[in-house]
C-alpha cells in the first residue's frame, strides 16, 4: 500500500471520528433543547480535533514508512488527487448550495454556518475516498 493511501486512510477515518462524533453531538443537543449549539464551539472543538489527531498521525505514519514519506507523487499519484479534488469540489459547491437554501427556508445563521461546516466535513471525507478508490484500482 503507498504511503499517500495510507494517509488518505488515517484521514479518512479521522475525519469520520470527528467529524461524525461532533455531528452527533450537535443533533442530539439540537433534539435536546430545540436550540442549535454556538457555532464557534462546534467550529473550535472540529479544528482543534483535526489538527491534533491529524498531526500524531501523520507522525506515526511517517515514523513507520520513513522511505516513502518524503518520496515526491508520481504521475498517477497526481491524477489520483486531481480526480479527487474535483470531485469533492462538485460536491462541496452542491452541499453549500443546499446549506444556503435551508437558510432561506429557516432564516437561523447558526444552522447555515453548522451545515456549512457539515459540508466541509463530508467533501473532505468524499475526497479522501475518493483517493483511495483511486489508488485500489490504480489509477
């Protein structure tokens, strides 16, 4: 397995656990009270999740496979993270289109920044999939 797909997998699977705990939690607190939760905990408590279980990861990935670490992306490599970042970014564009007719349905800034974060999360996570089917199938 290349060293870019198994950091697409850690990504992968990071992004899920804290992008879907942070989820959860924001619809169980919205079933709770009725209200949305402040945007900038959610925003807060997302980034600095990502930032430090990214940062130990890669670490220890790249402890792991020293060699191929700081090997620079081949051709297919290349259009492996081309092929993935456009298809996240059409999907991006559709979620965030969507978070901003909810808004015009629902008038609250707190439910257009939470699924706008949302989007973020799940383009990302599509990005990272996409990457890895990529590299199974080889190209």
């Amino acid at each position: 397995m290349a060293f870019r797909e198994k950091s697409a997998w850690l990504m992968l699977i990071i992004t899920l656990v804290v992008g879907g705990s942070l989820t959860f939690e924001v619809v169980q607190g919205f079933n709770a009270t009725s209200q949305w939760p402040p945007a900038v905990s959610v925003f807060t408590r997302l980034t600095v999740g990502f930032i430090v279980l990214s940062i130990i990861g890669q670490i220890a990935l790249a402890l792991f496979d020293r060699k191929s670490a700081n090997r620079p992306a081949d051709e297919r490599e290349k259009r492996i993270q081309q092929r993935a970042d456009a298809y996240s970014g059409i999907l991006l564009g559709v979620l965030i289109v969507t978070s901003l007719i909810t808004y015009l349905a629902h008038q609250h800034g707190d439910l257009l920044f939470l699924m706008a974060l949302l989007s973020l999360v799940v383009a990302q996570a599509a990005e990272y999939l996409v990457e890895i089917i990529g590299y199974r199938r080889g190209y």
